[in-house]
C-alpha cells in the first residue's frame, strides 16, 4: 500500500511540538518522511500537521527502532505488512458480512418452505408420472441421479 501525503482539514501538532513529546530531533521526524515510513498532512503555508493517527504510527515507529533495534527498512516492511493486514481485515470483515446476509436470506427461504438449493420434483410426483407416461426433465434427471447414487453405494 503506498502511502500518500494528505490534505486535510484536521487539527494536527506541529513537527516541533511532536519532536517534543517523543523527544526526537525535528532532522528524525524529517527522514521518516523521506523515507515514507511517516507521511503528515500539509496546511495551507506547508507545515507539516501530524494527525493522532501520524502519532499512533510514530509510536510503532519509536517502539519498533529504541526497544527492538529495528532498522529503517525493517520497519518499512513491518508497517507495510501492518497496513496489508489492516486492508485484508476490512476485506474479510466485509465478506463475512455479506456471508451474514446471504444466511439470513436463506433462513428467510427456509422458513417459507423453499430451503433446496436447486429445485427439486418431490419422489410421488416422479413416480406418478412416470406411470402415467409422461415424461418430465426433472424426474429423468432426478432418476439418473438416484440410479447414480445406488450404483456408487453398492458393495462390489
């Protein structure tokens, strides 16, 4: 996922007051943007605006390379991979969502006696009419299904 500097309308802390609070020269929060690994949004007049999110990641950032001696390019990976995970999140979020609302449709169906995934002639209604002659796809294609079946479960 590629990161792109942002526009936007939010309120965020100047790079000197974030160089402050995580005591890191304004120079290290520069090559983070160099590097991409931390992209602020711009004002008007250029200054970089750090949004609570910029911050949260500066964290990971912080944590990463002081407590694990993780280089810059590890990190680069490691949050690379973090948002990958966070987008895949939303995707199967969404897809067990869409899961959720095709059972609740089913459960509707069944509920209202159409609970077969494909239409199926009921047994009598085969055996009716292959008595009385007639032919229907359906009780010939529910016939070699069964004749199927039989023959597959028969010992040898």
């Amino acid at each position: 996922m590629r990161r792109t500097r942002k526009k936007t309308g939010k309120i965020g802390y100047m790079i000197s007051a974030v160089a402050e609070m995580y005591d890191i020269h304004p120079q290290t929060l520069r090559l983070y943007e160099r590097e991409r690994l931390l992209i602020p949004s711009r004002s008007e007049g250029n200054t970089r605006l750090y949004t609570q999110e910029d911050v949260e990641r500066l964290e990971v950032i912080l944590k990463l390379t002081r407590e694990l001696g993780v280089n810059l390019a590890g990190v680069e990976i490691i949050l690379n991979m973090r948002d990958r995970m966070s987008a895949m999140e939303k995707e199967v979020q969404a897809f067990m969502e869409f899961v959720r609302g095709q059972v609740v449709t089913y459960e509707a169906d069944a509920s209202r006696g159409q609970n077969a995934m494909v239409r199926v002639v009921p047994p009598r209604l085969i055996r009716s009419l292959s008595r009385q002659g007639e032919h229907h796809p359906a009780a010939e294609s529910n016939q070699s299904h069964s004749s199927q079946l039989s023959a597959a479960t028969r010992k040898p």
